[in-house]
C-alpha cells in the first residue's frame, strides 16, 4: 500500500476502526429527512464520534467547515429509486474531480448480481487503478441486488466482498446478514477492512445490536445513512454507534452512554 493511500486511510478511521456516515442518499431518494439540512447534520454525527463523512461531489462545500476534523469521501456513482432501475448506478464523478472537491477516498457502488454487474465490474477497476495513480483509498459499496438475489444471504454476501477486494478496493462495505455467526463467513470471504450498511431506519436498540453483531463477527466498522441522519438526533446514535465501533462497548450500554433509553 502506498504512504499516500495508508496516511489518507487514517483520516477516515480511528486504530484501523471506521465509522463512515454516508449522506449520499440525495440523488437516490431526495432531500429526506436529515439532508435539507445537511450543515447542521455533518456537524451533529462529527461532533458525535463519525470519522468521516460521504457525499456526491456537488454539496462538497455544504460539508467542508463542518466536519469537526473528520474526514471526508466523495461517492463517484448514482441512480434515482424513481429511475427506470435503480441498481444501474451511473458514473458521477471521476477520482480527479472528487481530490478537487477535497475528498480523502472515493467509494463506488456495485450491485453484485445485477444486470449492471458487468459495466459495474469494469468501472470499479478503472476507479482502483486511477486512484492508486493519485494514492487515494478506494471504498467499494458492494451490495449483493439482482434478480433472484437475496440482499443478506451470507454466500452473496461474501461474494462481493471478495470481488472487492479482487477488483483493488482498500475498504469494502455490504450488508448486514443478519446474525454475528452468518457474517462471520463474509468476513472470513476477504482480508479487507469491512464496514456495515444500515438500511432502513430501524429503533435505537435494533441499529446498535445491528453494529454490535457486526463488530463480533469481525467487521472494522459500520458506513451507516439513514439509521444515523433520519434520527432525531443524529449526534446522539453517533455516539452510541461510535461507543460500540471505537470503544467495544455492548449494545445497552452504548445506548445509556449516549444518553438514549435502551427501549427506543
Ligand atoms: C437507498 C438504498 O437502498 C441504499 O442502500 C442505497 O442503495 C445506498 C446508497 N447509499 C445510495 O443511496 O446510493
Ligand atoms: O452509501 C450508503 C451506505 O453506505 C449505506 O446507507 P444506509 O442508509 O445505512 O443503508
């Protein structure tokens, strides 16, 4: 690994820990809760413990002077749920472009199982390459979506994280199997770092036994949207996603650090 990719690494996790607060679900699905305003959002989750935060390129400047410090990363693909397919994400963004919006790593999503799998295989691994090029890390959101696919099965699961890893990514992140035992296979499928998916907000209690599973499986960490910024306060389940993340803690005692009722 290059000084470049290893020192910018370290800028978005904390001891080879990340916890990545995705806010690139605007071109997806609008200016949903916790996006309009999306200053106040970057600043409540990096005062709350986020190593970094993600966007699409074009609100990079409503995320600068908001972090608190943390790092930063530009998604380089997009696609609307209201679109004719969703999973056929489309270029947004080059590696260049995204260093000039002020970016410590580039991410790319790649719906394994998908009819867009092929073109998707192929940009990925221009992204690796162009990145190693300018030593910037590479997260690859390796979702298992296709017809006939499920999205949790832990062989698919594993499937595209290995792919990752293959195609040059440094960090990998894919969905939640559901069990601490079932992800212990997808960690087992790469040596890369992974990171979780939230999904769709759930309660208090289900986000952080969510991560908790996650970590004793043997995940570095979680790239957690919409169970964090469609909080009602996105600072606090930082803190209590970051105190199992960064400090082991287990799932109700996070809950209570941060200041959250365990039955919420
Ligand atoms: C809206 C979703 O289902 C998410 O899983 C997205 O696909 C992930 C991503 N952050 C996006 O909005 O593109
Ligand atoms: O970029 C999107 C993610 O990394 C995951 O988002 P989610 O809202 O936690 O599924």
């Amino acid at each position: 690994m290059s000084a470049g990719i290893s020192a910018r690494l370290d800028r978005i996790s904390t001891g080879g820990r990340y916890l990545i607060v995705p806010m690139d679900h605007g071109i997806t699905m609008g200016a949903v809760t916790g996006l309009k305003q999306l200053e106040a959002t970057v600043d409540g989750v990096t005062s709350g413990g986020a190593d970094a935060v993600l966007t699409q390129k074009g609100v990079a400047d409503r995320v600068h002077g908001n972090t608190n410090g943390s790092g930063y990363i530009v998604h380089v693909n997009g696609s609307t749920t209201i679109g004719p397919d969703e999973n056929d994400k489309r270029l947004t963004c080059t590696v260049e472009e995204a260093i000039r919006a002020g970016a410590d790593a580039v991410s790319f999503h790649i719906n394994v199982g998908s009819n867009y799998e092929p073109k998707q295989i192929e940009e990925l691994a221009e992204i690796t390459g162009e990145a190693e090029r300018f030593g910037i890390p590479v997260l690859a959101m390796a979702y298992a979506r296709g017809p006939g696919i499920q999205g949790d099965e832990p062989e698919a699961l594993g499937h595209a994280v290995r792919l990752a890893e293959e195609l040059g990514a440094d960090i990998v992140k894919t969905g939640y199997s559901g069990d601490a035992e079932s992800f212990q296979h997808v960690c087992e499928s790469t040596s890369l770092p992974i990171v979780i998916a939230g999904g769709s907000k759930g309660t208090d209690a289900e986000t952080v036994e969510m991560v908790r599973g996650a970590m004793d499986a043997g995940a570095a960490g979680v790239s957690m949207g919409r169970s964090i910024f469609q909080h009602d306060t996105p600072e606090a389940i930082t803190r209590a996603v970051s105190a199992v993340v960064h400090d082991d803690h287990d799932a109700e005692d996070a809950l209570s650090a941060a200041g959250l009722t365990v039955e919420a």
